[in-house]
C-alpha cells in the first residue's frame, strides 16, 4: 500500500510543542491509510518517544518526515525533526503505533482442504500493526476458496491461507441448467475450462455440440449465461 509523502510544518505565526506536533504528524499519516484502506479503525494507539526535554520544546517552523513513507504507518516508526526557527536544530523521535480494524477470523479451526463458507467466517477486530499479508475486511470474496494449512479458531483469515477451489475442472461432465420465464430444463455438457464459484466458463453442449457460456453455481453445475 503506498502512502503520499505527508511533512507536517507549523505554523510560522505560532510555535507549536514538537510532541504535539509529531502526534498530530502520526495522527494524519493513520487517516490517510484508512482512507485508503476504505475502512474505519475500531481502535488506535499511538506511543510517542522523544530524547530528553524535546517533548516540552517549541518551534514555529518544523518539518517532521520518516524515511519509509511508502510503508504503512503501524508498528515501530523513526522520524526525522527539523527546525529552523526560533531556533535551528535537528533530532530523531519514534512512534509506536498500534490499529486494531474489522477483519475476516476462523470461528472455528479450519483443517486443509475445506472449503470455506459462511459460517465459518466472521467479523473481529485485530490488531494489524504485526501482519504482513492483504488484509481482508469483507467473507464474502472468500466464500468457496479452499484453505491450503491449518487455521486455528479466531486467527485472521488471508488469501495467502487459501486458493480457489475449482467446483468445476476442465474436461469434468457437468449439468448445464437453462432457465427463463416458467421454465427451466438441464442437460449434459462438458467444461472446456476450469471455473470457480461464480466464475463464467465456457462449456461445449453434449447433444448439439454448441459452444456457449455458462455460469458456475455448484461443484459440477452451471447455469446458461446466454438470455
């Protein structure tokens, strides 16, 4: 996830504590990767630590940056503080920062091999500052994937723990399932390609040898795309 580079600078007219200073820097550099991310944070914490009597020090001309803008602002963060007025000088803070957000858990342990539903999933917040993979805020898109290792109860669930689960494979019969207006009739057809739940395939019908597309809505089932 990239981050536009943010350099907070006070106000030339009024001097500014260099602590409140780097928790207002913090604080902007955290709503601009939630906004990002699409999502609000159920809970914050940001721990500040500045050399000696810093903390209590103005300056009415500071620029604060970090060397890894392009890193999320969570965990372990070193800043840079430059003032140029009243007084110039130079130094180095660090902050501490903990999010906890909405994420995908196990409700229960999840063994290698399942394929996930609904029930299996739920909403929890967890604290992100520590993971290292895509964050998944939403079930939804990961219903009908395939767990690759074991899950254990309330761990966060990532793509990297799944894979798509192929209900239909390439070569596999399946029932192909018309539907319209008061009617609804089935047939044998076979899969040209693999599919996932939901996934558009295209599949070759037995008894007229057509070509069509068709939906994947079951393991070996698929339902006429064409209207």
């Amino acid at each position: 996830m990239l981050l536009a580079v943010l350099c907070l600078r006070s106000s030339p007219l009024q001097a500014m504590p260099v602590e409140t200073a780097l928790q207002q820097q913090v604080e902007a550099e955290l709503a601009q990767y939630l906004q990002q991310l699409g999502v609000k944070a159920q809970q914050q914490d940001i721990q500040l630590s500045l050399p000696g009597s810093l903390a209590e020090r103005d300056c009415s001309k500071l620029d604060i940056s970090r060397p890894q803008q392009s890193e999320p602002p969570l965990g372990r963060l070193s800043y840079s503080l430059a003032c140029t007025a009243p007084k110039r000088w130079q130094s180095r803070a660090v902050a501490q920062v903990k999010l906890w957000l909405p994420l995908v858990v196990a409700t229960r342990t999840l063994e290698r091999g399942e394929v996930l539903s609904a029930d299996m999933l739920s909403i929890q917040p967890q604290e992100v500052s520590t993971l290292r993979h895509g964050l998944e805020f939403s079930a939804a898109p990961l219903l009908g994937m395939t767990v690759k290792r074991r899950i254990s109860a309330g761990d966060v669930v990532s793509r990297h723990l799944l894979q798509a689960a192929y209900l239909v494979q390439k070569g596999a019969q399946v029932t192909l399932h018309y539907r319209g207006d008061g009617f609804a009739v089935s047939t044998s057809a076979i899969a040209l390609s693999d599919g996932v739940l939901g996934e558009r395939i295209s599949v070759q019908n037995i008894s007229s040898g057509k070509v069509l597309d068709a939906i994947v809505t079951a393991e070996n089932n698929v339902e006429s795309a064409q209207k």
